[in-house]
C-alpha cells in the first residue's frame, strides 16, 4: 500500500491526499487567483515532486508544515512559482502583432516624435517571448524609437521566469517555426552554444518587474497598449472581470488592450471596452450628438 509519506528517494511520486490538495489549491487560489479544478492532484504532484525531492522531503506532511511556517516563506513562494502555467512563445497569436503594427502603431508614433509619452505593458510576460515580440514589432515600424519616450513594463508574478525573461537568451529552436525576417528582428546574429540572444536594442526598451495582479497595483498608466494574454484564463469569471475592470482603469483614452484568444471580456464591460479585432478591445468612440446650431 503507498503511503502518503512514500519514500521520494525510491522514485515514487509523493501521494497527495485530498485534503491536502484543497489546502495547496486554496493558498494557490488565494496569493494567484488560479483555481485548480478538483481532479488536478496528479497536476500539483507533478509539479512539486521536484521541490520535494530538492529538499530531501518525503511527503506532502512535511512540505505543507514548512511552507505554512514563517520559516518556509521562501519555499512557499517557490511553490507558487511551481504551480504557475507559464507557456508562450515569440509571436504567439500573431493576428495581435499585425494589428498592432498597422493598426496601432501609426498614430503612437506620431504621438512619440510630436514629444507624448508612449507606453507598452505586457503584464504577465512569462519567460520574455511576449515583450521581446512587442519590441521587435515596435522597432521594426520606429527603429529610432530609443531617441523617444517609449518603454514597455514586463511583468510577472514568477520570478524565475523574470530572472529569464531578463537574461534574454533562449535555446536556438525557440525560433525555429519564425521567419528569417523574425528571427533577425528578435535575435543577434552571433549563436552561441545552440543559444540566441535577443538583439541589446530591444532589450534596452523593456524593464522588467514582479508584479502580482492579486495585490496592490503598483501602476498607474495610463497605457497605451496593454497585452494581458492566456493568464487570466486560469481563474474564475469573477476574478478575470475585476482583473478587465482594473486594467481598463489604467489604460489610456485611446489605448488598445490584447487578451487571449481564448479569453472574454464579459457583458458587464461592454460599455467601456468594444471588440476592434479578435481579443483586442478599446474604449467606444463617445459618441457626441451633433446640437443644433440657433441662427
Ligand atoms: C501562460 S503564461 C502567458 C504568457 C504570455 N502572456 C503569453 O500569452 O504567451 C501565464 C503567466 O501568467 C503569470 N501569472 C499567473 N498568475 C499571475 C498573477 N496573479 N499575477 C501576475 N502574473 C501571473 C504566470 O506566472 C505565467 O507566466
């Protein structure tokens, strides 16, 4: 009989009981906004085995005894990190790209060259391929955009997907189903071990910062573009509508904000952000009656 205390050491995965699968779900649910549907045991398994065999742990006892103590603070963020879906890639939904480039891109440009602050946010960047596309965008219709105020905020709630994120570098098959103008925009010609390197100039447009959407937004906007995409798909309707409502409110007038694909922004919003293109939403043009003028 395997014992939720089984010996990680013989290689078996550590088992999880119900219980202690709903206390890891709610502290998940509770710091993230991620909700774990029940059935998701052999998901948190898999994905804290590593943390448990690292720390020579043999079950889950131990481990929820550590990261519920003060002295396991750091382990419990490791744990959250652990249970983040953090999936992307350049160019990912590629129909926002485009958008972006002959839709948007136009008037930030003339709005950056006549001396207006123009800013970029791609909130939940993962590992960087969201922001780094961002900037390859950008740069390719506004090479000289680093002579302007034009910045781009990267943000994510795991940090060793920042710390990534930052170092720029990714295995060479990263790239492999781009074109070669793509791969040029994003990477420096020279390859190193099998690694690309994302080009110094589209770096140096992104800053990189941990933000969680759960606690106080340390932003105030407004943006121009915001891409939030395939996060809020992981948590429930009502915290996806705050998490719209909050990312409206910090949006600029005439800013453009791009979610997955397989994501919606709810009835409840319709009046304040309109569908432009697939997942991409701006603010209904006010409509002004025309007054009749007395003669
Ligand atoms: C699937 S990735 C999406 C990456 C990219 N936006 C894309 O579409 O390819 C989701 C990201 O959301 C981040 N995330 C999850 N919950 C978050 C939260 N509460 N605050 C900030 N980021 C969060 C995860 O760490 C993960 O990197």
């Amino acid at each position: 009989m395997t014992h939720p205390t089984a010996d990680l050491s013989a290689g078996m995965a550590p088992e999880l009981t119900m219980e202690q699968f709903r206390h890891i779900a709610a502290m998940l649910r509770d710091r993230t906004g991620i909700v774990l549907a029940d059935g998701a045991q052999k998901f948190v398994v898999a994905r804290l085995a590593k943390r448990l065999r690292r720390l020579g742990h043999r079950g889950f006892d131990v481990y929820l005894s550590l990261v519920t103590s003060p002295a396991g603070a750091g382990e419990f963020d490791l744990m959250i990190d652990a249970l983040t879906t953090n999936t992307t890639r350049f160019f990912r939904e590629p129909g926002h790209f485009d958008f972006l480039a002959s839709r948007v891109l136009p008037r930030l440009i003339r709005k950056a060259r006549e001396g207006g602050r123009v800013r970029f946010w791609s909130a939940a960047c993962s590992s960087g391929e969201e922001p780094y596309s961002l900037a390859a965008t950008i740069l390719e219709a506004f090479p000289d955009a680093a002579l302007y105020d034009v910045r781009i905020l990267a943000t994510d709630i795991n940090r060793e997907m920042l710390c990534r994120a930052e170092a720029g570098l990714y295995d060479i098959q990263a790239g492999r189903d781009l074109t070669p103008a793509l791969r040029a925009a994003l990477f420096d010609p020279s390859e190193d071990e099998g690694q690309a390197a994302i080009r110094p100039e589209l770096r140096a447009l992104i800053t990189f910062r941990y933000m969680n959407f759960m606690e106080p937004w340390p932003v105030t906007g407004p943006f121009d573009v915001i891409f939030c995409r395939n996060a809020a798909i992981y948590m429930d309707t009502a915290t996806q509508q705050k998490l719209w409502a909050d990312f409206e409110r910090v949006l600029d007038a005439e800013g453009t904000l791009f979610i997955g694909h397989s994501e919606r922004i709810g009835s409840s919003l319709s009046h304040r952000l309109e569908l432009v293109a697939p997942t991409a939403y701006r603010r209904p043009m006010t409509r002004i009656a025309p007054t009749s003028l007395a003669v």
